[in-house]
C-alpha cells in the first residue's frame, strides 16, 4: 500500500528522520555512543555514512540468508522423489516434502508392527523349541517280582 514501508523498502523520506527518545537512537545514547561521532575532514563518518553502513550490512547479511535458504531448498528438491523438474517453486517443494515425510511415517510404523509380530513369532519358536529339546527324566524300570524271569533270561 502507498505511504507503507514494507521490509524491502524504506520510506524516501527516512534518512531525513529524526531519532526520537524512544527510537534507534536513544539506544545508541544509552549505549554510551555519540551520535555525532565526527565532524568534517575529521577521517569518521557521521550519522548518514553509519546508516548506509548498516543498510548494507543488513543488506548482505540478508542476501547470504536467502542464499542459504534458496540452497536448502535445491538440496531438499534432489532428496525428493519425483521433484526432479527445474521450475519447482518452494511451496511446492515444501509441500512434496511434508507428504514424503507422511508417507516415510506411515511406512515405519507399518514396519515396526511387522517386527514386532515377528519378534513374537520368534519368541513363540524359541519357546516351542525349547520345549522340544529338554532332555527327558530317565524313568527306572519298575522292578517287581514278577521281573525276574525276564531279566534272568536277558543274562
């Protein structure tokens, strides 16, 4: 909207702008910093010299920050299947990003189910196993009186 300063733009009146008590420069007096920090053909430079300094080093600072945002988003768009098209937007991007992230959450938990019946089938051999391999108990032969023939005749 006309007469609004959106974060890219600045007023074209806002180097002409007096420093308030509450604003950017009361901070600066609080800091302990003068203001007027230098006077012609001194070698420092004065209020309109230090705000274009910081204009450009937010200004840098931005670029280097969109820099880095734009380079996440080529390497998250190269990780993404199907996302190998070269007009991608970020929105998209985002977008393709949040249903593979869904799709691989959906995917683990299907998983972890399968290896937890499987952990139990296991379980389940193991014990049944077991139960097959105990050795048995060697029971002795009853010896009753009427054994006596049978083991005289083994002799």
């Amino acid at each position: 909207p006309p007469g609004v300063a959106t974060h890219d733009q600045q007023p074209a009146d806002s180097e002409h702008q007096v420093a308030t008590p509450g604003g950017a420069g009361a901070k600066r007096r609080r800091a302990g910093e003068n203001w007027f920090s230098g006077s012609p053909g001194s070698g420092q430079a004065g209020p309109g010299a230090q705000t274009q300094r910081r204009k450009e080093s937010h200004n840098a600072t931005e670029q280097k920050r969109r820099q880095r945002i734009n380079d996440k988003m080529m390497e998250l768009k190269d990780i993404l299947p199907d996302s190998r098209e070269s007009s991608v937007d970020k929105a998209t991007i985002l977008n393709q990003a949040i249903d593979y992230i869904k799709t691989l959450q959906t995917e683990v938990e299907a998983v972890t189910v399968r290896r937890m019946e499987v952990e139990r089938q296991v379980q389940a051999l193991q014990e049944e196993k077991e139960a097959l391999c105990l050795p048995r108990k060697k029971q002795p032969l009853p010896l009753h009186d009427d054994a006596s023939p049978l083991l005289s005749t083994l002799s």
